[in-house]
C-alpha cells in the first residue's frame, strides 16, 4: 500500500486491550525487534507532504514469514523489523481481518477531545493534495502472492475524523481519511479504518 507521509509512521499488530496492557505504537513497548538502523518504528520520516502541494508516498508492507513465522515489517525497500510468533498464540495461518486506517490516543479522563489531528489534519471530502490517503492497498495471501483487496467496510465514529470509501480506479482500492480533532467529549481510544474480513 502507498500512504503520503504527513508525520510519524506507526504501525501496532499485537495490541488487543486499548494499549492498556498489551502492544504499542512504537519501541517504548517491548515486542516489535527492530533490525533497521536507517528507519526506527515511530520515529519522523521526511519528507513530509504538504497541503495543496507537493505529495510524497512510502509503501509499507506487513507479512508473515511461513518458515520462521514472524511478521515482518517492510517500508520502501528497508526491512524495519520483525513481530516474534510467541506474540501470536491465538492467530493461525494467516489474518482473520486486517483495519486500515488512523487511530488517536486521548489520554484526558475530563475535558474536552484531544486537538490532536489525525493524517494532515483536513477531512477526507477535500481530496487529494489535502487529505491523508491509502492507495494500492493489497494483501498477501497463502502463496505469497499479491492480491487486491475485495469490498471494505468502513468504521467512523466520531465527528471530528472521518474515513471516505472509493471505488477501484488507477489508484487501487483506496480511501482518504483523517481530520482535525478536538471537541469530542469522550477519552480513550478513538479510531476510524476499513476492514477487509477473511472466512
């Protein structure tokens, strides 16, 4: 999948509880084994897109090795890291549903919604060159063979972020999301994603 680099790249595969015992976007947890030194999970990477201007791209990509059975993680053509298999003791062969998406962290237990913004900060209705976006977006099946995406299901609740579906073009199964927070007057975790589900 190709996403515009906005800011930090966080990618989180074993958490199940809110991130209140278990998972983390980043190193500060213990899990994910870093092997790059050029690209750090969570860290900033540059350059960034900006609004109505110039766009930058990073593809990701997340698989299990069949032989050792860790989940690697791939951005552009470095090799970040790796998710051991003792993290997965409940997961099979392969994924049972796999989100897409943004996710905020509002840790405020009173008051008003984090100003956080997700993605660049601009609905996804304001379109390329504004909103943040995932596109090409494929899975990785039991051959090891790239595969597009059947229907998403979006998931969006919350007034101040927002996730907008769109039909295959040259682009590939993509969506733009995102917003500027604050106001919601609930804490805790708040998220938007597309789901693809697996039978």
């Amino acid at each position: 999948m190709h996403i515009p680099l906005h800011s930090n790249i966080n990618i989180d595969i074993s958490q199940s509880d809110a991130y209140i015992t278990t998972g983390g976007y980043n190193l500060r947890k213990p899990g994910f084994i870093q092997t790059s030194s050029e690209i750090v999970l969570g860290g900033a990477i540059s350059p960034v897109s900006s609004i109505g201007g110039r766009q930058f791209e990073i593809t990701i990509l997340v698989w299990k090795d069949p032989r050792s059975g860790n989940w690697w993680l791939r951005i552009g053509t470095d090799l970040v890291g790796y998710w051991p298999r003792e993290l997965f003791t409940t997961l099979g062969d392969h994924a049972g549903k796999i989100d897409w998406g943004g996710e905020i962290i509002d840790s405020e237990s009173f008051g008003r919604h984090t100003k956080t913004q997700m993605g660049s900060g601009r609905f996804p209705q304001e379109g390329f060159g504004n909103a943040s976006y995932f596109r090409n977006i494929q899975v990785v099946d039991h051959t090891c063979s790239f595969q597009p995406t059947p229907e998403l299901f979006t998931q969006a609740d919350t007034p101040y972020y927002d996730v907008k579906n769109l039909p295959r073009d040259e682009l590939g199964t993509h969506f733009f999301y995102g917003g500027p927070g604050f106001g919601h007057t609930h804490s805790g975790v708040v998220s938007l994603s597309l789901s693809q589900f697996f039978l």
